[in-house]
C-alpha cells in the first residue's frame, strides 16, 4: 500500500528533524531573557530563554558555565551562543549553550539590584549582624589575588603604618571563571585558622564585569557566614559590591582596607611620647608642689616656735652664763685684788725689802730680836743684811 | 608564637592609657602617683622598643589542591 512507503516512524521523523536542525544550527546567537533557570547540583545549568511570544529551552553543562562570570538571574536579559540539539526520547530540542553574556551593562546593573534587593530583604544587611572589627588586630587574613596590585599596596602600608601584625593570604581569583568560588573558598579557609582577627577580601579598580564575583550570591553568603569580621574592599572609591553591604565594615580601598583595620604607629609612638614628656612634668611638678608645701609647713610660726624657744633659751643661757661669767670674773677680780692687796700687804712685811733699803735684821738663835732690851749681847748674833747673814759675837 | 607578645603589647597600652587617666586626675597619694608614674615609663619604653623592631610578617595559606572535583 502506498501509504506504507512514506509513513515514517517516529523515530525515522525524529532522526531527520534531529540531523536537520543540527546540521543547520551549528553555531548560532540568541538574545532573550532568562527564566526558570535552575543549576543542578551536578553543576550543569537548565533554564528558558523567551521573549514576547516565544521561549525556548538551553542547558548549559558545568564544563563551560563556570566560564560565565555571573551568575544568570531569572529576568536577566542575556546573549547566548550554541547550537540546537535534539533530544529524541522526548521529542523536544533545545539550545545546548557555550558561552554567555549579558546582554548589556544594563543587565548587570539590573541584576545587581536585584540580588541586592533579595538579600536585603532576607536581612544580610541588617547592622545588627555586623560585627565589631578588633581596634589591635595580630593577624589580618586577605582574601585576594597573590599577584595583584592590590595585595603590593596592603603589604606595603600594613609595613609601614603598624609592621605589628601578621597578613595571612588566601590567594583567590578575583574576576572571571570562577572567581567567585574561590573568594568563598579562601574565606571559609581563612576561618578555618584559630587566629585571624580580621578577614579582608577585595581587589582593585575596575569595571562593573571585572568586580562581579564580588557582587555573587555565594560570596554575599559566604561573608554573611564568616565567623571573623570581614572588611570589604573592592574597587575604588566610587564602586559599591554587594559584598560591601554585607560586610561588617566597607572600604573604600584595599589600602584604605588596612588604614581601618589597624591603628597607626605614628600616633601610638606620640601616646608614648606624650606619655613619658607630659608625666615627667606633671609629676615633677606634683612633687616641687609637696617640696613647697613642706617648706611652707616648716616655716610656718607654729613650727617654728620649737626652733624659737631653742634659740630663745639658748640665749637666755648664753646670758646666764655670761653674767655668771662676769659675775664670776668680777670675783674673781675682786679677789685677786685682795689676794694682791693682801699680798703687797705680805710683802710690804717682807723683810728682803727693807733689808734692801739698808735696814739689817739681828737675829738670836734664829729669831728676829726687834727690841735692843731683847738683845743677849753674850750670845751670838746674826746680822742678815740684803744680800748675805753674818754672825757675830761668835767667840 | 607571637601571640603572647602582642597581647601583652596591647594590654601595655591599655594600662598605659589607665595610669594617665589616673595621674590626670591627680586624686591619688603622691607615693602612689609617683609608683604609677614609674609603671607608666617602663611600660611607655616596652611599647615604644616593641612598636620600634616590629617587622612585618606575611604567609600565604596554601589550597588543598582540588582533587579532580572540578575537571
């Protein structure tokens, strides 16, 4: 029968549709908006692509997505590149993806807020979540490219500003393939050590793409969880991440990063020699005041008084004894003119004088004979003259 | 290893910053603040000795090296 020779099975159709689209959409863009994507756990990625009136299922294996900086949000406008498959068991086709990218900055701008919007709303900005960083930390872990600008400055002003501390690197990529996965593993590895005070996690300037990993969900939770305090440092001044909301303290800077986390040599050494200026004078000062109050007590009339009645009464005995001197010296006088006076009075007695002015003693036997009627004229006499005795009437 | 050190380094300061307090205020004995003023300079050249020969230190934590999970 005729029908026979052109009925197909449905695997010959299949087949022929399969081979057909295959061969004839080898390589092909597709612009259209993200939903229902789902990563399984395996790591492959299953999503639909629509627009208005139309969608079409992709899958994206794990081999090529994580090549993809960002991570896809449902509603994100994105441009893929791939070729259509055809799966036969369930008679669908789909867009098997190799690479993909957002369909402009708008995109990621548009996602930014809305991952931002998300985990606010789940509270990881809350600040009461934030922790206290540590004002002495004794050792910092950092989270960033070993290589990267970035890390030069944060060694190079830590040297300077306070060469105390210790930095711990977990190296990490900081943009692109799986750059986020890696800033998660070196937090989780940095909180694995017993003794990091303070986690830093950054990199340097550049555009909204390149600091993406920094705006993954994966790296917001994985700072959300750190046990240590995590300071986030990304970009410059002007670039907020995600991971700046959900840190315990945003930096503007990696250099500013380590200004905030460390105190300043500079102004410790001024404390010291602060210290040790304004103290030596304050106490030198606290002790001339007690030398002077000392003084003060000693000069004072009742302290004094002591020393005036020892001076009084060393006066009033310097006086006694001066009187008792004089007095003792007036008798002494006194005396000695007596004694002179009798002694003149002796001497004017004193025969050797008289004897000197030609008078002669005559003498008996030893004794003066001062009356002639005393005189024995038989008996020897002695004539004492001034200057020598002579006997007479010796025969 | 430098754990001690650095805490002691830290509470030095602390009690650094204590004793100005104290002798700031000036309502203790002039025994007692001269013995806390001899307290404040040791521990202001401990500080100051610590602060002054303090090198940088820098290590690098090394990754387990993924075994074949991400190929």
């Amino acid at each position: 029968m005729l029908e026979t020779a052109n009925i197909f099975s449905v695997s010959e159709i299949t087949n022929l549709i399969k081979v057909t689209l295959e061969e004839n959409f080898q390589e092909i863009n597709i612009i259209g908006e993200i939903s229902n994507f789902k990563a399984h756990i395996s790591g492959h990625w299953y999503f639909t692509l629509k627009d208005a009136n139309a969608q079409i299922s992709c899958t994206m294996w794990r081999g090529v997505n994580n090549y993809v900086f960002f991570t896809p949000q449902d509603g994100m406008k994105v441009i893929v590149k791939g070729k259509v498959t055809v799966y036969p068991p369930r008679g669908s086709y789909q867009i098997d993806v190799r690479s993909m990218k957002p369909a402009g900055i708008g995109e990621l701008q548009a996602a930014f807020e809305k991952l931002k919007q998300k985990l606010s709303d789940e509270g990881l900005f809350d600040p009461v979540h934030k922790k206290p960083v540590p004002k002495f930390p004794r050792k910092i872990g950092i989270a960033t490219a070993i290589d990267g600008a970035a890390f030069q400055d944060m060694k190079s002003i830590a040297a300077r500003r306070f060469p105390l501390i210790e930095l711990v690197i977990a190296p990490c990529k900081v943009q692109g393939e799986s750059a986020a996965e890696e800033i998660v593993e070196s937090i989780k590895l940095l909180n694995k050590q017993k003794d990091i005070d303070i986690i830093i996690i950054g990199r340097g300037g550049g555009s909204l793409e390149d600091l993406w990993a920094f705006n993954e969900e994966i790296v917001a939770r994985a700072v959300f969880d750190s046990k240590i305090p995590i300071i986030s440092a990304v970009g410059h001044e002007i670039d907020f991440t995600i991971s700046d909301f959900v840190a315990d303290l945003r930096a503007p800077t990696p250099s500013a990063a380590i200004e905030l986390a460390t105190p300043n040599r500079d102004d410790l050494f001024a404390f010291i020699s602060e210290f040790s200026y304004y103290f030596t004078e304050k106490i030198s000062g606290i002790i001339n005041d007690n030398i002077q109050e000392i003084e003060l007590i000693t000069s004072s009339y009742g302290f004094r008084l002591p020393q005036d009645l020892i001076k009084s009464n060393t006066q009033f005995l310097d006086n006694s004894l001066l009187r008792f001197q004089n007095f003792f010296d007036n008798r002494m006088m006194i005396d000695a003119n007596q004694l002179r006076l009798m002694e003149s009075k002796i001497e004017s007695y004193n025969i050797t004088n008289t004897l000197k002015r030609g008078f002669v003693l005559a003498k008996q036997e030893g004794k003066i004979v001062p009356r002639k009627e005393k005189i024995e004229l038989t008996k020897p006499i002695e004539l004492e003259f001034y200057d020598g005795e002579i006997k007479i009437n010796n025969d | 290893m430098t754990k001690k050190k650095d805490n002691s380094f830290e509470d030095s300061l602390k009690r650094l910053q204590e004793i100005s307090d104290t002798l700031e205020k000036g309502e203790i004995s002039l025994e007692e603040s001269i013995k806390l003023y001899e307290e404040g300079i040791n521990l202001a050249k401990f500080c100051y000795t610590i602060l002054k020969q303090a090198e940088l230190k820098v290590t690098e934590l090394k990754k387990q090296l993924e075994n074949g999970i991400k190929e």
